[in-house]
C-alpha cells in the first residue's frame, strides 16, 4: 500500500468518532521533527459533548488538550513527522511503519475492541508502592506503604521512568536500539548506583512490560555492592541484574544500550558520560550533581561577564550552566542527539536536570566545531570530559 494511501486509511479511522478506540503516534522519520515524543488520541464524553482527547508526552511530561471530533489539527499530526501510527476502531487495527526511504510497511487486523469515553485526569501511578524491591530498598514499609522521609525518591524514581521508558520506546522504533531478546536482552548499566534505587526500578519496570533486560550496577564502596546483592538474592532476580564495586573507568569488556547516572558528584559525571560513550552506548540518560571543575577556571570572564562571575553564588551557578551546556554539546558533536531536560520538580531536589542523549552517529557540522572551540576559548575553560574524550573528539576535527 502507498504512503498516502495508508495514512487516508488512518485518517478514516481517527474521524470515526462512533467507532474509534484509539490513536498513537510514535518514533521519528528521517530528518523530520516531531511535536512530541509520543502522541496518544483517544474519544472522550464531557458533560459538554464529545472531544478527542491528545496526550502529548515530550520525554518529560504529558500535556493534554480537547479537540473537537474531526479537527484539522489533530488530522495534521498525522503528517507531522511520525515513523510509527497505530490507528485502533472497535472493528480494526491499521498500522503503519514508515521506512527510512519513505516507504509505508501497513499491517491491517480485523479486531473487536470496545471504546472508553471516560475522562480521567489521575496520573496514574508507574509503580506500586507495595512492590516488593521497593520494600527491600527501604522507599516502602513492610506493610507495603511509601515511607513519609523517602516520598522524594520515590517521585525521583517514578519520574526517571517516565523519561526512560518513551525515549526508549522511540529509539527501538528509530532502529537506534535493537529490539530486547532473551538471547540478546537490553543491556542497562548504572554507573554510581549508590544504593540502586534506579538499578532495581528499571529492572522490575521493564521486567513487568515483557522487556528482557540485564542490568549492572557500578559502585566504588564494597558496602553497596554486598547489600545490593543481598537485595537481588532476597528478590530472585540475581540471574539477571548484577554489581560490581570498582571505579567507573575500571568496568571493562562490558555491552551496554542505556547508561544511566543519577547525581554523580562533579566529574563523576563526566567519567560516567566518558564511559558511555566509549563504550557506545545508544541512550544517556545523567543527571549531574556538583559542578566544581568549570568554577574552579572561572577566575577571568569575558566581557561583559565579568559582572556576574564576582558574585560567589552567580559564579557558581554560571559554572553549573556552562558546565552542562559544554557537556551537551561535546555529546552532539560525538554523534548523539542530546538535550537538557527537568526530570523532577526542584520541591523534591535542588538537582533536577538531566542530559539525555540519543546515539545517532550523527556528523557533527562545522559550525558546531567552530561554536564549541569558540566557547572554550572566550571562556579559557577546559572541560574535563574534553580531557577524557579527547582522542574521540580529536577524530572529528576539534582541536
């Protein structure tokens, strides 16, 4: 089937509002951007008539709002640059998968499905409070209830996993990571794991959604490394999820999808995005902590700077900005898509950015090379993941 004939097909479907269950729009075709992560579509009845409902999620959060049935703006999205569109009435399933040449690969079933036309705000929760790791990690009781002091963590936790789980569904649609096998599951490494609390949630999660996965955490404290164990073993889930207490450059021989970091103080950060990079892995997803490196260099700004940088605290908190906008843009010029995002509202943490990067092998423009050395040298500063990834660097033209 055509690619125009198949999105008329979808098209037919998402205008049926007696008859449509749903829409879902993912993924991302060859140089086209998208308007989000992922849109879900769906018919909802208000007390003021029939809608379609669009959730919008950007990797962060989801947005929603209320069209009218047949709205030309949700018939656009439909076009907007998406690679995956599942389009789902109460009588069929079309879905349609477009190749990097253009190309629609159209599957169509005959279903029978009913619609929801209820309207539910509640945020549903990612994970049950009385699951038993997190009984074990000591974030619930053993009645299974959230421990008042540990509240934020648990926000921390569910909130990190609403940023992995759609970045990770896209990049498997994109083809950037391959599909998890038993044989070949999703290799995910946590480098400074601490207490594991990420370790041990993206394992069950994904575990829970059918997802194969192996996943490895890094800690330098053999502290760390024997409960976290003990937590496997008492969870039974040893065979698949493992630690190991070293130094994050010392972790050889080791595949990896996803590497995560979540406040890895000062350079521990840049030694964890070191580390994935080199080790090539498809997905980042760091959160970093303090930020002394970048500081510590800011003794001469460029003008007119110079009026921030002799205030301690403004000092600082430039130093944290420059800090992270350096270690996105080394990440893009290596051949990742990478952003900066808010994982978390600053209520429960003061440190609630995050870099995300997608690997997409990417050549980095000229003019990119040019703005990066350009910084560095107005600011006389030297990135420590520079330093630390200084021969990759070196192998696209920055000096």
């Amino acid at each position: 089937m055509e690619l125009e004939q198949a999105l008329e097909e979808a098209k037919s479907i998402l205008t049926d509002f007696d008859h449509l269950v749903r829409a879902v729009l993912s993924g991302r075709r060859r140089n086209m951007e998208t308007p989000a992560l992922r849109i879900d579509i769906r018919p909802v009845q208000l007390k003021s008539g029939r809608f379609l409902q669009v959730m919008s999620n950007d990797g962060i959060r989801t947005t929603t709002k209320n069209y009218s049935p047949g709205d030309g703006e949700v018939i656009s999205l439909l076009t907007s640059g998406f690679a995956n569109i599942l389009a789902e009435s109460t009588e069929q399933s079309l879905s349609i998968r477009i190749t990097k040449k253009g190309e629609a690969l159209v599957n169509i079933s005959q279903v029978t499905k009913e619609q929801n036309l209820s309207h539910d705000r509640t945020k549903a929760r990612l994970l049950d409070p009385s699951d038993p790791f997190l009984i074990e990690v000591g974030i619930s009781d053993r009645d299974g209830k959230l421990k008042p002091s540990r509240q934020d963590k648990f926000m921390q936790v569910e909130e990190f996993l609403r940023i992995m789980v759609p970045t990770l569904n896209n990049a498997i649609s994109a083809g950037q990571i391959p599909q998890p096998t038993f044989d070949q599951p999703l290799r995910i490494v946590d480098l400074g794991c601490g207490h594991a609390y990420l370790t041990f949630a993206a394992h069950q999660y994904l575990r829970a959604q059918g997802i194969p996965v192996h996943v490895l955490g890094i800690d330098i404290r053999e502290e760390s490394r024997k409960r976290n164990i003990e937590i496997a073993q008492a969870l039974g889930i040893s065979d698949s999820i493992e630690f190991r207490a070293e130094e994050i450059s010392a972790t050889k021989d080791t595949q990896v999808d996803i590497a995560i970091a979540l406040h890895a103080c000062d350079t521990a950060t840049d030694d964890a995005l070191a580390w994935a990079v080199t080790n090539e892995a498809k997905l980042i997803l760091s959160a970093p902590c303090c930020h002394h490196d970048i500081q510590a260099q800011l003794s001469k700004a460029p003008e007119p700077w110079n009026l921030v940088v002799r205030h301690g605290l403004l000092k600082e908190r430039l130093g944290d900005i420059l800090t992270d906008a350096l270690r996105v843009h080394i990440l893009k010029l290596l051949g990742y898509r990478s952003e900066t995002i808010e994982f978390v509202g600053d209520q429960h943490t003061p440190r609630n950015l995050m870099i995300r990067a997608v690997k997409t092998k990417a050549k980095p423009e000229s003019n990119e090379i040019e703005q990066y050395q350009s910084m560095i040298s107005s600011w006389n500063v030297h990135p420590a993941l520079a330093k630390r990834l200084s021969a990759n660097l070196a192998e696209v033209g920055v000096k």
